[in-house]
C-alpha cells in the first residue's frame, strides 16, 4: 500500500466525489505511480472486485487481483497481457482501457468514467507518461479514520462521513473520493458510492465499513424509533441480560412485549434445550404448577436430560465435521459419540476446544482426532478452528486480503502454519514432526506459526505448536473465544445473534448490544465456560421469555430483542417434533429402532424430509451450510406427504390413542391440541373443531384431519 499520489489530484481539482464533470489538465511535473494512482481507482469502481475482473477466472480475458492485493501481477496484466493493447502511450485516448471504461466501446460492467473527469484524466495522464509503476519504496498508509465516528440518524434522514488516511511518512489526506464503503445492514442503514449514509426505517445500529487500501475503519448508526418515550418510562429487569437489553430498548424508543404465557414458554425452551416439545403431560403438569419459580426450575430439568446433550451434539457436529464420507464411518460415529459425551459431562468448553485443537496419538484412542481425518488440509483446519471458535472467517484471505476484515495473506499462512507439520500416519495417527511453517504464494517466502494478533516470529519453531495455539485460543483476554461462544448460545436459544451471521466477527460488523455480548463473554470467563451456566442465564431474562406478539412501537423491530422471535424448527427437530406428537418414531436406514433424527451421526442418511428441510451436508464448517429458508417444498411435504399421513393415520399413533380413550370430544380436543401445540384450545378453536366433527362420518378420520391441520399451522411448524 503506497502513499496516493492521487488524492493529491483531487484535492488540488479541489474535487470532492468522483465522476464530478470538472476537467482537469494533468501537472507534468507528478509523480504517477501505478499503485498510488490507479489501483484506488480500480477498486473505487470496483473493477478488481470479485463480481468483475477480481474474480478467480477474470472476465473476458481479463484479471486482476481482488482489491489490488497484488499490484505486481495487476501491472503486468494491465501492461504485457492482452497483446499489449490495453494500453497506449503514444494515443492515450485509444487505449482500450479507457475506451472500455467510459464507455465508448461495449464493456460489461457499464460506463465507468466519463471523459474530463478527474479518474479519466488520471489514468490518461498516467498512461501518457509511459504507465510506470512508480517508486517502490513510497510511504504506505497506516490508518484509516472516519469521521465522525458515529451518529443517532432519524428513520429517511442523511449523514455525510469524511475519511483520513495516516501514512507511514506521517503525513494525513483526506481520502473521501476514493474509499469503498459498505454497510452491514442495509434495512437499517445504506450509504452511497461518496460516503453518505441514510437511514432506513427499521430502528436498530448499523456499521459502515470505510475501506481505503485495504486499510479500514467503521463509522455507527444508531436509527431509534421517531417517537420518543417518556422520562421515567422502566422495564423490569431479572438480571444483567435484561439490563444491557432494555438500555438500548430506550435509546431506540422501543417498548418490550409482554412475557410469555405459560404454555408458549414450556414449548419454547423444552424446542430449544431438547430439541422436543412437552408431551400432554408435562404441557398440564406445568400449566397446573403455582411454583412461582416453576420456569427456572423446567430449565435445569430440562438440561439434565440426555436430549440436551443429544442436541447440543448435533449442533456441534455440523460445525466440527462429522462426516462419514470424510472421516469413515467408524471414526466418524465414534467422534459424534465424544462430542455427546462431553455436553452430557457439562465439560468445560475451552477445554472441549483445546482437546479438539491439540488432539494426537491413535484416532482409534482419541476420537476427536476424526476431525483431522475430515478437515484434511492444513489451510482448511486452521480455517475451520478459526471459524468455529473465534468465529473468524480467515479463509477469505488465503488467497488475498480479507475484503471486510483486517486479515490479509500473510495472517492466514502464518496460522495455518500451526497445521502444516501435522501428519495422520497410515496407521490413523495424528502427528506432527517438523517446522511449523508456511509458504506466502504471492511472495515465496517462509512464515512461521504465529496467533491471529501475535507480533511476527523470526524463528521457525520445531514439532507440533499446537499446544501453544490452544493455550491463545482459548485465554481469558483472547478477543473472539468467549465472545463467539456467547453469541452462538445466544443466537441458539433468541433465534438470531447479537452478531449477525454468527460466525463472522469482526470490527466492520460488530454487535447490536456491544455491551451485551462483553456481558456474556465475561459471565461465560467467570462461569469456567460452564455453557449450562450461559444458557441459565439467558433463560431467566425477560428478553428470552418474551411473547412474539409485537406492540406498536416494535413490530418493526428483529434486531433488540424487543418481542420474541418466531423461529423455524431445525429439519431434525421438526421431524423428531412431528413423530412425538403423531406417537410413531421414524425410522432411519441403518439406524437402530428408536434413534431420533437429531441423534444421527450420520449425516449421509438418505432422507427426504431431512434433505427437503436443509440438513446440512458437513462439508463446511459455516453456520449457513444449514439452509433454514422456508421452501415450497417443505410446505408442500407437510399437506401431501403419505409418510405423514401414515403416521397420523397409525394405528396406535397419537390420534388412534385419544380417539379411543376419550369419548367425550372436548376432552379429547383439549388433548390433541396439548399434544400437539402444547396448550389448551381456544373457545373458537373448540367451536370450530366441534362444529368439523359433527359433521364427520368417520370420527377418527375427522380427527386425523384435525390433527393434520395443526400440523400445518405456524404454530407448530415454528418456535414461538
């Protein structure tokens, strides 16, 4: 990243945006330089942007490296590729460059630069003088500033933000014209090609993301709802969760929904702590309960039971790859096996990471050593460590700097180093013998192990490094570590993460509630990684056990936590969900009778149902490889699927069962419905099924219908 000279030019035209039709004569006396002057303009019009010329096989016949991570081989493709047309000193209005990018001969990407404007006249008078690449020992830049730093922007209201940059000389410009911007939300907040940034009408905080040279700062928004609450207006609060929340519910003029009833709230956390609603039983027992403490005391039942540990490990085991086609299907059942095992001892989770992290000997012996077998290369294991428990994305930057983040070639080889040494043995032996070094690919050069923020190591170090990057991943004052666990947690039991997706943390996409998340990150520090201690909680707030039904003031609102979020069921918990309620289990091939889709440790398991309702295929470690979009597949599988009429329809399901045992059909509706939604039918809802089963010829086949209805519902195909 060298100095722009470029800026200089703009500053002189006395120019603030680009495309302004000003004409500028270009100074005889400048210094051109291809990297201070046309690789910011490049990537300003995003002509070295994954979706055009950056993208891995280029467009039409030409590349270049995304966001100018490679100026040499940009020069070289600008200058000797392409016959050496692209451009030309002696004509420079000719060159096919600038023709292209102004539209005079067809380009894909549009117009870019009209003639007479001051990025037109740059690259002419670059070219002009020869197109050199300039001085390679320049000044680089150093920081990134924007200001102002952060504003509270009424909903269709506009804010203008400038950017500095810092360079290594010293000396500090005004790089407005010529910095990339971004936003992380674009309901909340979408900001224009010059820095100027509007708010929508969602209420909520939104980042910006000012990128200049790969150099970057984020500028907050903050949009509150237009109507202001009153003084002394308070929400109850049980605990810090609570606090944290309804601080910003005010600064947002947000007012919480009411709590939950009893019987949403009982098949609210029984879906997400066992991923199975209440049976008819415990829907009445609870319901009946004066206990006043009776909620809390539903979650410390609830995460005794096996189902929490099976639930947690089906989770865990997307993101760890458990795969059979990877890891083989002895290793791979046995490494779920460990995994359950370890929620089901309530282990500590920096030391679940750390065993997984530094895992040796015998995978026979150590089964989370299947993890290697899964995740084979070393660039793909410290991407997936790196995701998983820091909720990193460094993957973006093995091949060039992170587009979003601060992560550039040498931070990702630097840590996949720590992976580079370790073998599994043809005896299914995790080993590692060697240096722990990397190859940087565009420089050649060596680069040893080192941590995401550690300072750069000169020396190689020898044998398995592992250890040590355990001891940093999981230390109290790592940055992402407990801060990811938290969010996850979160995200699992309110539906959607302080930071949104879960596994992408990073400053240009930082939390809703800042606060809230050091919050739990340090409750989670404190609590030794006790993740039953998190979800304990969060389960005690006010803000998980909020009703969906919204207010007036926050039927817009999906990012504070202000209502309870309506929730589609995960494809194996719905299908678990569907056979509780209709009383006959599925069956899996090669399964054991009795095993539940959420207890497959095979993830290769030929299902419609699990495949129609998007099962992930683990061959990620990315929350989104799970596919929770509603489909119209799904929705027609629920109303036509004859496996789904075959169990209604059993003959010792659930609806045979009630019909048989209860003659009277109040009764016997009140407990279809608890059965099924896990509370007692409305007064129209018992008029309406009365009034469908005195018309019925078939009593049991009206009830089958009825059940088939609510199966159907929202109600039941999402947590509420």
């Amino acid at each position: 990243m060298l100095i722009t000279q470029a800026v200089l030019l703009f500053l002189s035209a006395d120019l603030t945006t680009l495309g302004t039709d000003t004409p500028r004569s270009p100074r005889k006396d400048h210094p051109y330089h291809f990297v201070n002057d046309i690789i910011p303009l490049l990537s300003r019009h995003s002509c070295n942007g994954s979706g055009c010329h950056g993208k891995a096989e280029g467009q039409n016949g030409f590349k270049l490296s995304v966001f100018g991570f490679d100026p040499e081989a940009d020069y070289r493709s600008l200058i000797m590729e392409g016959r050496g047309r692209r451009i030309l000193p002696s004509a420079p209005e000719m060159s096919l460059l600038l023709r292209k990018m102004s539209g005079e001969l067809p380009h894909g990407g549009g117009a870019k630069l009209r003639r007479g404007t001051v990025g037109y006249e740059t690259f002419r008078a670059w070219i002009a003088v020869g197109a050199p690449f300039g001085d390679r020992n320049a000044p680089t830049v150093v920081a990134v500033k924007v200001e102002p730093r952060e504003a509270i922007l009424q909903p269709g209201t506009s804010q203008a933000i400038r950017v500095s940059a810092t360079f290594s000389d010293g000396r500090t410009l005004d790089v407005t014209p010529l910095t990339r911007f971004a936003t992380n939300n674009e309901a909340l907040a979408v900001v224009d090609v010059d820095g100027r940034v509007t708010a929508g009408r969602v209420p909520g905080a939104a980042a910006i993301m000012a990128n200049f040279m790969n150099v970057y700062d984020v500028f907050h928004v903050l949009v509150p709802r237009t109507q202001r609450l009153a003084d002394k207006t308070d929400f109850p609060a049980v605990n810090v969760v609570d606090r944290l929340v309804n601080v910003r519910l005010k600064k947002l003029n947000l007012i919480p929904s009411d709590i939950c009833d009893d019987g949403t709230f009982l098949r609210r956390v029984s879906l997400d702590l066992v991923g199975l609603p209440p049976t008819s039983e415990e829907a009445r027992a609870f319901l009946a309960d004066k206990d006043e403490n009776k909620r809390a005391k539903v979650v410390e039942a609830l995460m005794r039971r096996g189902e929490f540990a099976d639930l947690m490990a089906m989770r865990w085991a997307d993101l760890l790859r458990v795969d059979r086609a990877g890891a083989g299907a002895k290793q791979a059942r046995a490494y779920h096996a460990w995994i359950r095992e370890q929620f089901a001892n309530n282990t500590p989770l920096d030391v679940f990471a750390r065993t997984i992290v530094t895992v040796e000997g015998p995978v026979a012996e150590s089964p989370a050593g299947a993890f290697y077998r899964s995740v084979k290369k070393p660039g793909e294991q410290a991407g997936a460590i790196a995701q998983v428990f820091l909720g990193v994305r460094i993957a973006c930057a093995e091949c060039h700097h992170h587009p979003f983040d601060r992560w550039g070639q040498d931070d990702y080889h630097s840590f996949s180093a720590y992976f580079n040494n370790v073998r599994l043995s043809a005896g299914d032996v995790v080993e590692a013998s060697g240096l722990a070094q990397s190859t940087q690919p565009r420089t050649g050069l060596r680069i040893n192990a080192r941590p995401l923020t550690g300072p750069i190591v000169r020396e190689a170090a020898e044998g398995d490094q592992r250890g040590k990057l355990a001891v940093w991943l999981t230390a109290s004052d790592n940055p992402w570590f407990a801060r990811n666990i938290a969010n996850r947690v979160w995200a699992q039991l309110m539906g959607r993460g302080l930071i949104e997706p879960v596994d992408d943390i990073r400053d240009t996409n930082p939390p809703s509630n800042p606060e809230l998340l050091d919050a739990l990150a340090r409750h989670l520090v404190e609590n030794k990684y006790d993740v039953r201690s998190l979800v304990r909680l969060i389960a005690a707030s006010r803000a998980y056990q909020r009703s969906t039904t919204p207010n007036e003031t926050n039927a817009m609102d999906g990012q504070n936590y202000s209502r309870g979020l309506m929730r589609r069921l995960s494809a194996e918990v719905l299908l678990d969900t569907i056979s509780q309620t209709m009383g006959v289990q599925e069956r899996f091939k090669g399964a054991s009778p009795g095993v539940r889709a959420v207890q497959l440790w095979d993830n290769k398991v030929d299902h419609y149902f699990l495949k129609a309702f998007g099962r992930p295929e683990r061959s990620g470690s990315c929350e989104c490889e799970r596919n929770m979009e509603p489909a119209v597949a799904q929705v027609l599988h629920l109303l036509n699927s004859p496996e789904i009429e075959a169990k209604i329809g059993h003959a010792s399901g659930t609806v045979a069962r009630i019909v048989k045992r209860h003659k009277d059909d109040s009764t016997a509706v009140e407990e279809l419905y608890l059965t099924v939604l896990g509370r007692m039918p409305t007064t129209d809802e018992k008029r309406t099924a009365s009034v469908h089963l005195q018309a019925a010829e078939s009593r049991r086949r009206a009830y089958e219908d009825l059940a088939w209805a609510l199966l159907n519902t929202l109600e039941f195909a999402f947590n509420h």
